[in-house]
C-alpha cells in the first residue's frame, strides 16, 4: 500500500510541474491564461456479462465491446468562469494492454454513480453528445491524449454549480484495451485531465490617434474634355454678327429671322442676366428644327 500511495504523489507531483511549466508558459505571453489539472476522484468500468460485479478497485479500466469504463473528475472552476473560458480540455490515458484496435466514443455522465457502487445493474445516464477517436494497436504501453474541450465546455455552462465531471468510455469499431486507474501500483499512470484556462477581462481604454497615413498614389488621368469657344479680341463697343446655321432638311416655308450685328456689350450683359435668348436671336419651331441650330460668335 505505501508503495502505491509513493508512486502516485510521485506522479502527482510530476504532473504539477509539468502544469507549472505550462503555466508559467502561457504566461509569458499572455497574464490572462492560466492550467490546470482536474483531480480524478473515481474511475471504473461496468461489464454487461457480470452486471452485478464492482470492479472500482481494480488496476486497470477496462473498455471492450461488452465492457464500459467511467472515469470521474472534480472540476477546479475560477469563479465567475463559463464554458467559453474553456481553451482546451485534455483526457489522457495510459494504454496497459491493447487487444484489439478501434475507436473509442466519450460521452458526459450525466448521473450520479461512484467506483465503490457502479457495476452492470447501475449505470448511470450519458449525453448524446460523443467524441470518436480511433485507437490503434501501436498505442499499448504509450499515452493517448484525446480532446473533450466541447464536453467541457458543454458540461460548464449547462451546471455550473456542478463540479464533477464524468466521462464515459465505450468501445466502437471493435476495441478492446485496458488503460490504468489511479489504483495501478504497477505504473501509476492514471487518467488525467488537464484544462487550460482562458480570461479575455474587461476591455481597455481606448488607444491614442495614430499618426496619418501616407499620402495615397495618384489616380488616372481622365478623359480629355471637350473643345471649348475660342476666345476673340474685342472691346464692348464692337459687334458680333450670328452665323446663319445649317438646318438640315429645312422646308421652304421656313424662314430665319434678318440676322443683324449685336454689340458685344450687349450679349455679355445678357448672357450675365441669363436673358440671352431675348437678345440672339432665336429659331422657329419646331423644336427638331431648333435643335439642329449652330451659333457661334465671330468679329465684324
């Protein structure tokens, strides 16, 4: 008995250091994460061949197509911290003895069961919620790390006043292994899970104006605009005579009104007054005949 109670503060301790390492980790870049690493309070499994046996105190945790173990721990939840605090979640398990590769499904416990009393009679009810993850032959003697950070999650936020977190171990595709409890005195390996902690805290203040930015490249040269009236040289005491414009199509019973000279004083007072039109003059209807008029200004 004292060697197995040795070997296991042995691991224990072992596993507090290497949650430290990971802790002091993490807080080399970040203040706000913090590990650690969950203590297991029970560990069983159930047969449905001899479902009145209690096998709480045996050395290894059975997980066979007939046989399903359950594996307990007390969650060390920071106050005020829901499942979205959860970064992740590690089962590890330490593989005594392989059969027979498969997948190996984890669900919640969702009732209440203890190693002293769990047997075949009594199994406690699961979640529909399950994580698969294949198990080959090549794992015996070697630790395998599965991730429940969903059913942690999960778990959480659906009890938050409820700190024992349960997981169930059932065989899928044909496994059959055993993984050591925290009774084995051979390798006191036993189930561990181990949580990493995550605390975005309130927001900040907010930041000072940066700096503008650089001055941004310059766009494309647009299109080239129309030509524009020519500028004549003329005092306000000389005068512009209208050119006859072309009409295209024009009947003989239209006639343009006498064109005469206009000072240029005149047009540019009009045109200032936007009376231009009581000034030039103007085109008979109709409107198509109007349209297809030219004028343009030159000097006597």
């Amino acid at each position: 008995m004292k060697r197995i109670l040795i070997k296991r503060t042995l691991a224990k301790a072992v596993n507090r250091g290497v949650i430290a390492c990971a802790l002091g980790f993490a807080g080399a870049y970040s203040p706000t994460v913090l590990a650690s690493a969950e203590m297991l309070t029970d560990d069983s499994y159930a047969s449905s061949k001899a479902p009145t046996k209690v096998y709480g105190k045996g050395s290894d945790i059975f997980v066979t197509p007939f046989q399903t173990g359950y594996i307990n721990f007390a969650l060390n939840t920071p106050e005020n911290y829901s499942g979205a605090n959860v970064a992740k979640a590690i089962v590890r398990l330490f593989v005594g003895t392989m059969k027979a590769g498969g997948n190996i499904a984890i669900s919640q416990v969702t009732g209440n069961w203890s190693e002293g009393s769990l047997s075949g009679a009594n199994l406690p009810t699961v979640s529909t919620a399950v994580t698969n993850v294949p198990i080959g032959m090549d794992r015996k003697l070697r630790w395998i790390e599965i991730d429940v950070t969903e059913l942690v999650q999960e778990w959480i936020d659906a009890h938050p006043d409820n700190r024992n977190f349960g997981l169930a171990l059932k065989s899928d595709g044909g496994l059959n292994f055993r993984v050591n409890s925290k009774e084995n005195g051979k390798n006191s390996h036993e189930p561990t899970l181990n949580i990493v902690w995550d605390n975005a805290g309130p927001a900040g203040l907010q930041g000072s104006q940066g700096a503008p930015g650089p001055t941004g490249a310059s766009g494309p040269v647009g299109p080239t605009g129309n030509p524009g009236i020519r500028a004549i040289k003329a005092t306000s005491d000389s005068k512009v005579t209208p050119v006859r414009p072309a009409l295209k199509g024009l009947s003989g019973q239209w006639a343009l009104p006498e064109l005469k000279a206009i000072p240029v004083r005149q047009v540019l007072e009009a045109i200032a007054d936007r009376r231009a039109t009581s000034v030039l003059p103007v085109l008979p209807e109709p409107k198509a005949l109007r349209a297809q008029a030219a004028w343009s200004p030159h000097p006597i």
